[in-house]
C-alpha cells in the first residue's frame, strides 16, 4: 500500500440523487397513487382519475370467480360486485350462503327473509365473517365462524334448497329388431322379430308418474308353398305402473301403483297397492349406510385423518381432550381403518379400526323401514296367480358396538310369516348377519280334500370379509336352510299355476337350500382370479342346480388375456342338460405398433370356447372407434370342429348425445340375419321437446337459448339448434353442478354464469337455466366535441338488461360485446354535466364481425 490510506470514492449521479431523495422521504408519503391526467394530454385534464388511485385497485361490476367457503372450493359463478367503502364487496343471495354450508335460519338477522332475497354485507350479520376477492386468480375467499355454518355432517344439504323440477314428459325407448333368412334345399324360410321396451314418466310438482310397456312382434314365412306360414305374434303388455312422490316429514317415498317391496329383510314381493319406505338419499352422505364409531384422545389441537386401504377417507381438526368421530361416510364392505393423530407439536399417535360391513347394517342410531298394503301381483311367471290382500312392515336399526337388527312380518289371510335377525360387525374377522324365518301357509286342498295349514322355518347365514394384506376379498357368502314345511308367500301364490313359455322348468321348485359366494384374489403384477357360483338343492327333487363363474385375468405389456370356466345349463331340444365350458381370450392393442393416432383406437382380438361336448369354437377379429369414440366398429370371423359352419360379423355402432343406434350382419353357414337397434329418450317440457339419451329416474334440462353447439362439460353433450341439452342422470338431494364450457360458446355469445348449481329430488327433472347474451361486438371510437372522450371514462349501454359496459382507452376507443343491433351508450369522465355525453349506434354487420364506428358523444 506504500503507507498510503486505502479508501472507496463513492459518486452519485444526478438521477441517483433524485431517486434516494424520493425513497428517504417515502416514510412521509401517502401509499395512495396519484395519476397526474395532463400526461394524457389534450383534454386528459377534464378526466377523473381517482377511481385508479388506489392500489389494486378493481373496479365494480360483474366478474366469474371462484368460491371458496373457509378454504373449501363451494361453486364458480359470476357475480356481481359493488363499492362498499372503497372495497369490493358481492352481492350474495341467501340461497347462496345456504348453499354453501351457511346456516342462514339459525341466524337472527335473516329470520323470515326469502332465500331469493340478497343478503347485507358478511360482516354486518355474523361477526368476524370476512369476504376477500383475489382478482388476480378470480377467487373469491369466504369466511365464516364454524358457529354460523351447518350442522358439521359431510354432505349435508338444507332441504329448502331441495327442487321439486319442472312440469316435464318424459319417453324412453329402446327398440331391436332382426331379419333372418336360412336357405335350404328342401325348406328355406324367411323371419322378422321386433321388442320395443318404452319407459314413460311424468312429473307434475311433487308427483311422478311412472309406466312401462313392452311391444313383441314375431312372423316366420316358408318358402315352401305345402308347409303353412307360422301365424304372426304380437304381444303389447303394459306393466309397473305407480305414482310416487316424497314425503320429507317422513324421510320417505310413497308409491301407490304396481311395484315391488324391498328385499333386505324378506324376498322381494311383487304387489298393487301402496308402499311407504324410507330413502336413505334425504341424509346427508356421511349418515348413510354403516360405519364405525372412532373414538380417541388428543392431548392439543390435533388433526385427525382416516386412511382406508392407502386412501384418506376422513379429515377433521379435534380440540384437546376425547373426541368422537360419528359422520364418516360409509367406505365400502371392506378394509381396515388406519387412524392418524397428528398433535400440534408434530407427535403422530396410529392406531387401526378393524371394519367390515354387510348393506343391510346401519351405524348406531341409523334405520330404514317400509311399510306396504296392497295384494299380490304374480307378474309373468305363471300363467295367473293367487292376489290375496296383504300387509308388510319391516324395520332396520343400528345399535352400539357395530351391531344392527331387523326383523318384519307379513300378514295375509292364506299366509302369515315374521323373521328376526342382527348384523354384526366383527374386526378383523369380518362382518355377519343371521336371520331367521317363521311361515304359517294355508295350502288348497286337492279332489276336494280341505285346505290344510304349513308350518316351516327358513335360517340364512350372510358373510363378508377383505383381507387387504393378502389381496383376498369375499364379497358376500351366502347359506340360506328351509324345512320341508317352508312355503314363501309366491310359492303358496303360484301353486296350482303353470308355467308361462319362457320360463325355466325349475321356476316353481321349492328350495331347499342355497349356498352362494363371490371370492377375489389380486396378484399383484401378476394379475387377478374370481370365483362366483351357487348351487340349490330342491324339495322333493333329486340333484342340484349349479352355477359357477371362475377366471383368471392378466395384463402384460398392453396385451390382456383371460381364461375362465363356467358351469351353467343349455336349452336343447326342450331339455336343460348341463353345460361346462373353458375359454380363453385375448385383446392386442395396435397402439402397441406405433405413436400414429390412427392406431390409438383399434385393437384385434380372439376368443375360443371348449365345452363338455368336445366342441371347439374360435374366432377373430378387430375393431375400434373414430368420431372421438362416438362410432364404434368390429369385424369377427369365426369357425369351429365338427359340423360347425364359418360365420362372420360386422358390427357397427353410434352412442350420440341425442342417443344410441346399432347394426349388425352376420352369416353362418345356411343363416344370415340383419339386426338393428335404437335407444334414447324424449323430453317434452314448456319450452319445447329435445332429445336425449336414455334417461334415468330423473334428469337436468339444460337452457341456453340462442347458444347452439354449446358443451355442457359435466356431462359430454352438445346443446341443439334452440340450445336445449339434456343430462340423463343426476344425484337426488345432492349438490348436482353442470357447467357450460365457455370456450364453445358461438360467436357474439356470452352467459353471465356458466356453472349452476342444482338439487334435484327424487326423480325429479330440474332446469340449469342460463341466461345468454347474443349480440354484436362494437369497438367504438367516441368523439367528443371533435376530440376523442378522454382516456380512463366508462361507457355503458342504456335502458337494456344486458350488462355492457367498458373503460376508454387511448384515442377515445372503446370495446363492448353483447350489445343489440342499435342502442344508445352512455359516456360519463366526471361528475359534472361537460364530463358527460351519449352516442346512438346501429349494426348492419353480422354478429361473428367485430363493427367499428366513429360515435360522435353528445
């Protein structure tokens, strides 16, 4: 350094100066922006800016956005904000709020206000509630004190929300048809077949009006003059026709027609009368079905969290102290219950809950019933039946410690029967249910011998257990013993009645007994095996009746292969031998072959079958999809040992919005038949007729008039030509949200909300009506006295509903969609009377043009 000082020279620039002069005094300084509008130039000194003075600053009006109810995503939709005291604040319905979990009746300050009405402010009716909008991510955060939310049960939706739907018609239609030829030497004929299936409903109010029809047409012709032509059939039979509705008093469905009784205590009985039963559907998702009651202790303010077979099932926060877990849902019939307490500290307490279940059991507290008067209605089985008077009850209940009974009666004057019987849930052992039958039966008497009373038992033994660990499940195991003097109320019913044509011989056979099961086995990687048989012993006949279903399944590098084993029984020649068959198959994707999307849809296949016989049957072919998988294809060739012929088969088939429609071909041999198929439904209601799909017990109509082409994206169809769609299926008192994809929507189109939210009741045909704005696209250049209006002024349409509006930007430009052929648009810069002006415009463009105009602002 040579002794000298060592030192930094630090210089400042002018312009550096400034800057650290404007950040030394910036403590002083208001965090409120100025705009100085004389930078506009020209008349930017008329302009009032303050509205962009502050920071972040959003203007009122109507944006889409999502909700979020304290940190949970409730619903998007557009809504309307307005100024409340220099912040954003939204105009909310209280059939919103409800909807999203708030307890608007519990709240005195809306007490005896309709649900349409809009409510104050958050906070000015539930201290500490706060609404934020997060512009930037179009969010808007709710937040409201547990103790103004909903009774904590997962899935709870307030009945007042529950929508009874629109008066509506409703037509299903399914309808196969075949035409066959077979060509001999000596006789050849002709054949032509047709089943029609029509389901019809009508909804008025709370009421619903069901039927079914069936329509049979068979006509066989010989080409052989000498041999008679077989007289044609038709058949058209009405059948389960009722009338239902809800009773929500009750928790209940009352149904008075044609129907059937339930089939958790006794076997299902068809009858005509009525029918009261409860619906499990009207609670919410956490109070249905089974689940086991967890219990614990946190020692802070810990996290509870539910895993089942790897998957959280259950989330909750817990205070200090024992807590009770009483509203999960019901998680299936198998699979242990892993319990997580995550303390405040970051210490984990894990424990296992064994759980297993059958569908009749209920958690403690829990019940179904039904009540039904009526006599019996033997449908189709035999050619006429008894149809004594009769009257059933019969009651499910749970109890603590996993335990559920149930138990009924039924009561006629030729037949009276009761049974009793518990569910039991048993940890790792599984889960079991025992019941027992008594049956008094008055048989008539034969050649005049006088009637005589039966009296007989009936004991049924029900299991079911999933051992995860090992990959083995036993969906259900079923023992079912009656004595020799059991008679069921269709066996005393049917007694004496034949058989119509198309039953099985077996039909009226009393049982003896009855073992059924359904087993699984997972490998792994390595692929799967089943099992799923039963086998019946009868009263008075030798032998068993014995179904078996057994296979192995697996999956290697894209190609699935199958082998499975049946035992069943083959109708030949009148008679019902026994049939036992192994086959295997084989499906080979050609995306195996190639990235090319050609290839991605189609794959190639073969199947053989080997039976008891000796028979050898094989085929091949391939098919695929195109019109993003709405076409399918398939082309198959088969042939066989023995005498069997060649046969071939092509296969078309289009599942559509408007429905469904098939046809095939098929040749073997001296045979060749053409059939044809077509299913969907029509919907008539006050706006018209449209088609759909087939349609479930109820459906949503989607309205978006003038909105042609229109996706509705939850739930794969396209609105028609007048913008009507239909969703065939939706969930009874749930939360059903359909959106509209806005990306689809035409050109000049725009919707103020594109997801509605909906709660059907039970088969119930609700609306999702939108509300569409068709109009033109303007870009106006405003021009006041001779110079363009001033950057940063707003401009909205007059005297319309139609919410158009937009800020002016450079040269007195200005952007509105929406808009009608001709109207008149207010200008506003200022309060004051020079700040402010009009323009009148009209459009003789098409409405896909955008139409710029000079707009003199008067």
């Amino acid at each position: 350094m040579s002794g000298k000082k060592s030192g930094i020279a630090l210089r400042l620039t002018p312009v550096a100066t400034w800057l650290l002069c404007a950040l030394t005094g910036a403590q002083s300084v208001s965090a409120r922006e100025y705009f100085n509008p004389a930078f506009l130039g020209g008349q930017g000194s008329q302009v009032d800016l303050s509205a962009f003075e502050g920071s972040g600053y959003v203007p009122p009006g109507k944006y889409m956005v999502d909700v979020y109810m304290n940190q949970n995503k409730v619903d998007s939709r557009e809504l309307t904000f307005k100024d409340v005291g220099g912040r954003l604040e939204p105009e909310l319905t209280l059939a919103q709020l409800a909807g999203w979990g708030v307890n608007v009746k519990g709240i005195p300050a809306l007490q005896g206000k309709p649900l349409e009405s809009v409510a104050p402010t958050l906070s000015t009716f539930i201290p500490q509630a706060t609404s934020h909008l997060d512009f930037p991510h179009l969010r808007l955060d709710l937040s409201v004190p547990q103790m103004s939310m909903q009774p904590n049960y997962r899935g709870f939706v307030d009945p007042a929300l529950w929508d009874e739907g629109i008066p509506a018609l409703m037509l299903n239609y399914n309808v196969n048809g075949t035409q066959g030829r077979y060509d001999s030497n000596t006789n050849g004929s002709r054949s032509d077949s047709l089943f029609a299936t029509f389901r019809d409903g009508l909804n008025v109010g709370p009421w619903r009006l069901r039927s079914t029809q069936t329509y049979t047409y068979n006509n066989t012709r010989y080409d052989n003059a000498n041999v008679p032509d077989i007289p044609s059939q038709r058949q058209w039979r009405n059948s389960n026709t009722y009338v239902q509705r809800d009773i929500r008093s009750l928790r209940a469905e009352m149904t008075a027609g044609e129907t059937n009784t339930g089939s958790d205590v006794f076997d299902s009985i068809p009858f005509r009368g009525v029918q009261l039963s409860s619906d499990d559907a009207m609670l919410p998702d956490s109070m249905q079905g089974f689940a086991p009651v967890i219990t614990g202790t946190a020692n802070s303010n810990a996290q509870v969290t539910v895993k089942q077979n790897g998957y959280v099932v259950y989330q909750t926060t817990v205070a200090p102290g024992p807590f009770r877990i009483t509203d999960m849902y019901a998680t299936g019939g198998a699979g242990d219950l892993t319990v997580n307490v995550k303390e405040a500290d970051g210490t984990t307490h894990v424990s296992t809950v064994a759980y297993s279940s059958l569908p009749i059991m209920q958690r403690p507290g829990g019940f179904k019933y039904e009540v039904t008067v009526g006599k019996y209605h033997g449908g189709n089985i035999t050619n006429g039946s008894r149809a004594p008077e009769f009257g059933l009850a019969t009651l499910v209940y749970g109890l603590p410690h996993n335990v559920t009974v149930y138990g009924g009666g039924v009561v006629a004057n030729n037949y009276q029967s009761t049974v009793l019987g518990t569910g039991l849930s048993l940890g790792e052992l599984g889960s079991m249910s025992a019941d027992v039958t008594q049956a008094r039966a008055q048989l008539s008497g034969q050649n005049g011998q006088p009637d005589t009373w039966k009296n007989g038992l009936s004991y049924r033994l029900r299991y079911s257990k999933s051992l995860m660990s090992t990959g083995t499940g036993i969906d259900l195991a079923a023992y079912r013993y009656s004595t020799k003097d059991y008679y069921s109320f269709s066996d005393v019913n049917s007694m004496g009645y034949s058989l119509n044509d198309y039953q099985v011989p077996w039909a009226l056979d009393r049982r003896r007994s009855t073992l059924q099961a359904n087993l699984r086995q997972s490998l792994g990687e390595w692929g799967s095996l089943y099992l799923s048989g039963s086998t019946t012993r009868y009263w008075d006949k030798s032998g068993t009746d014995t179904n078996l279903s057994a296979g192995y399944n697996l999956m290697m590098k894209g190609i699935s292969y199958g082998l499975s084993y049946s035992v069943d029984r083959i109708k030949r020649d009148g008679a019902y031998p026994q049939n036992r068959q192994v086959s295997f198959n084989m499906q080979v994707p050609f995306s195996l072959f190639g990235p090319q999307a050609a290839l991605q849809s189609i794959s190639a296949n073969y199947g053989m079958t080997h039976d008891n016989r000796g028979t050898v049957t094989q085929s091949a072919g391939v098919g695929g999809s195109l019109l993003d998988n709405k076409l399918s294809w398939n082309a198959q060739q088969g042939w066989g040992n023995g005498n069997q012929s060649d046969s071939s088969s092509l296969f078309l088939g289009y599942q559509g919005s408007k429905g469904n429609a098939n046809l095939g071909y098929s040749n073997s041999g001296s045979n060749k038949s053409l059939s044809y198929g077509l299913s969907g439904a029509l919907l008539a209601h006050q706006h018209g007729v449209t088609l759909s799909r087939a349609l479930g017990d109820g459906a949503v109509l989607v309205r978006a008039p003038g909105a042609d082409g229109v996706m509705v994206s939850t739930g794969g169809v396209a609105t028609d030509w007048r913008g009507y769609a239909v969703l065939p299926s939706i969930s009874p008192y749930r939360k059903n949200s359909v959106s509209l994809d806005p990306t689809t929507l035409p050109d000049g189109a725009d919707v103020e909300q594109t997801s509605v939210n909906l709660y059907p009741t039970r088969g119930a045909v609700v609306m999702a009506d939108y509300k569409v704005r068709v109009g033109d696209q303007l870009l106006l250049t405003l021009l006041h006295e001779g110079k363009p209006v001033p950057f940063g002024a707003t401009a909205t349409l007059e005297g319309s509903d139609v919410q158009s509006s937009g800020f002016v930007g450079d040269g007195g430009r200005v952007y509105l969609a929406g808009m009608p052929p001709e109207g008149r648009v207010q200008v506003k810069w200022g309060d004051e009377a020079g700040q402010q002006c009009s323009t009148s415009y009209r459009v003789t463009t098409t409405k896909t043009e955008l139409t710029q105009l000079d707009a003199p602002c008067q």
